[in-house]
C-alpha cells in the first residue's frame, strides 16, 4: 500500500456503512468490490450510492461525467473470495456482532496475502477479540468511520493488542489521503470515543424525555441549534475554556463545580434503556414533521446538503473531489 496510488479495495458488508465507505473509495479513484451476501442488498446499495452521486453532482463537488466513473469502479459479487483476494485494503462493515467479525476476518486472513490491511468499521469491539487466533493478526485494525463516511471526516483508528505500528501507521496515513480526520485511540475501551461520548448524551435524552422534561423535537433542538451547532467549532474542553472567562477553565471548574455535582447528582444511572423511554422516543419520533412530511431518502438527501455546506464552511481542504475525479 503506497502513498497515492490507485488501489484494490474490497468493501464486506454493502449496509449503510459499507455502501457509504465504497463511494468515498471509489470518488478517490480506487477499483472498489463491494460484497455482501445477496445480490437484493448490492442492489440497494449500488442504488443509495447513485443517490449520494447526485447529491454530491447538484451540489457541484462532481461533474457528471464522474458520476459514471465513479459507478464504473464499484464492482459488486456476492463471492467473498473473489471480492477479497487481490485487494490492498479491505474495509469490513458487517452487523455489529464479535462471532460474524471474527468468522468473517479468518476467511480474510484466509484468502488474501499478509500485507493486506484488513480494516473494522466495528462502532466499539475490540479489535484484540477480532483478530485473536488469525495467522496474520498484526494487519488487522480498526477504523471506525462516523455515519455518512463519504462525508463525515472523522475516523476513529484503533490498534489491537497484536496491530504492528507498520499497520498503524499505513492506516493513518491512507486516511488522511482519503480526507478524513484520523484520531489514534490510545487504548481499547468499549465504545471508544465517538460512541461513549454519544451514549452519555443518548441516556441523559432518554432520561429527560422519560421524565417529561421536553418532547423529542425541543430536545433535538437543544443538541442542533445549541450544544452541536457550537461543538462543530470547539469541543467541550475549549468551550468551557472560554466559557471560564478570564480565568479560562480553571476558573470554570472551579465556579461551576458544586452546580455541576448537583446536576450529576439529578442524572439516571441506567446501563440499560427503561421499556417507558424506548416507548415514547419511538412513538414520538414517528411524529417528527419531517419524518410525516418526506420520504427517507429525501431526508437522507437534505442531511447530506446540509452535510456537505457544513464541510465546505468547516473543512473547506477536504473538499478536493472534483479535482480528483475529472
Ligand atoms: P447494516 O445492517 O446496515 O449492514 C450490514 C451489512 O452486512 C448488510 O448489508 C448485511 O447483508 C451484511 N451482512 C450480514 N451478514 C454478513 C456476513 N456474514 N457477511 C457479509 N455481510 C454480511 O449495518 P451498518 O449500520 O452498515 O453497520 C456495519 C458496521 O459498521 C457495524 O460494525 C457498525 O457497528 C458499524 N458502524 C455503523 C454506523 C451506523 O451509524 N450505522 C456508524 C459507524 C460504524
């Protein structure tokens, strides 16, 4: 796997991951093969991607010629051998569940040479359980992409026990050249960053809406037009510093820290979702205006508009695809 070549990449896996990770690949003009296991999914999923191409034509990071070409370097087959064995770089995106990676990755370390990276999407499995008993585990790593991964530039790396630096380091670099914002995790924690973050967030919304606090949409809106739309510029630790004044974080640790121990105090505790609060985010969401008024994939169109300003405002550098595919 070299800096800026044109490579062999086999995407496991064409769900909404995978299908989204496969036009990434191929809009940066690597020979795609998508698998999974029915022609009915491909089929979906080669269909998803040529929605996504026409967003990403309307919003002119692609002319239409490329439309084709990008579609021209996404094979897909349902044979798991043949979609696998020349490639450099294979980004496994299969249910969440250990035993499917792990069946998965021995046929993979089975049927391709030892210098392929073999690449998890998995959203917080350890890639030391994956890899555990394979031949060649040291090129086995994760990389877990942030949904949609043709527009989202964070990816989270993250090594097993047995990943070689060699791996890491490849990885990183080959993430950077798709675009992407690689963050190194420095140690196996379920859930990683990304989805510990989210999961502290996702039980205290539950929680508030269980306990009729606000309905879905207002808490939505406190996350889209309040904490979110402000985290796309600072993360929470540079905006509590500057939330801290003069004084900077220090002084907001230090003032706020009995109102915060008074909050933590208030908060649930669940480790799993109360039956009551899973009832009511279903029933509510259902009834959110634009889920009654649209259809799903005109929802999915309008996320990625707003995705791609976002980008062009945020990360205005990562946006080179026209270049890239005229
Ligand atoms: P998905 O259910 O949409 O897609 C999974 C795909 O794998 C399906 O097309 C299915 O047919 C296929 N599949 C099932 N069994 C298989 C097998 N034995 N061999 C090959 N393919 C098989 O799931 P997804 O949301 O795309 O998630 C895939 C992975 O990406 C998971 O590990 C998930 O945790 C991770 N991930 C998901 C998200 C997200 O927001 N959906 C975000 C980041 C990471």
């Amino acid at each position: 796997m070299e800096a800026g070549d044109n490579m062999n990449i086999t995407c496991v896996g064409s769900g909404t991951i995978g299908r989204s990770w496969a036009l990434l690949f191929a809009l940066r003009d690597h020979q795609v093969i998508l698998y999974d296991i029915s022609h009915e999914v491909l089929n979906n999923a080669i269909n998803t991607i040529k929605i996504y191409l026409n967003t990403l034509y309307e919003e002119r990071l692609i002319d239409i010629q490329s439309i084709d070409k990008v579609i021209r370097n996404i094979e897909n087959t349902t044979d798991l051998k043949y979609a696998t064995e020349n490639a450099k770089y294979i980004q496994e995106s299969v249910p969440e569940n250990l035993s499917i990676k792990k069946n998965i990755f021995k046929k993979l370390d089975e049927f391709t040479s030892p210098e392929t990276i073999l690449a998890s999407s998995t959203s917080g499995l350890f890639m030391s359980d994956i890899q555990s008993g394979l031949r060649h585990s040291e090129r086995c790593i994760v990389v877990h992409p942030i949904n949609p991964p043709h527009l989202i530039p964070l990816v989270e790396i993250v090594p097993g026990k047995k990943t070689s630096s060699e791996t890491i380091n490849k990885t990183y670099k080959f993430m950077l050249e798709l675009g992407k914002i690689p963050i190194l995790v420095k140690k196996e924690v379920p859930g990683f960053i990304f989805n510990r973050l989210a999961a502290a967030l996702w039980r205290e919304a539950l929680s508030l809406l269980n306990n009729d606090v606000a309905t879905v949409e207002d808490i939505d809106k406190e996350v889209t037009a309040g904490l979110g739309f402000r985290w796309a510029i600072m993360g929470p630790f540079l905006t509590y510093h500057f939330g801290g004044g003069e004084g900077g974080l220090e002084h907001l640790i230090d003032h706020f820290e009995r109102a915060f121990s008074t909050w933590l105090k208030s908060m649930e505790t669940w480790t799993t979702t109360p039956y009551s609060a899973a009832k009511k985010a279903i029933m509510q969401t259902k009834e959110i205006k634009i889920i009654k008024d649209k259809s799903r994939d005109d929802i999915l169109k309008w996320r990625d508009k707003k995705l791609i300003q976002l980008l062009k405002l945020f990360y205005p550098q990562l946006i080179t695809l026209k270049e890239k595919s005229q």
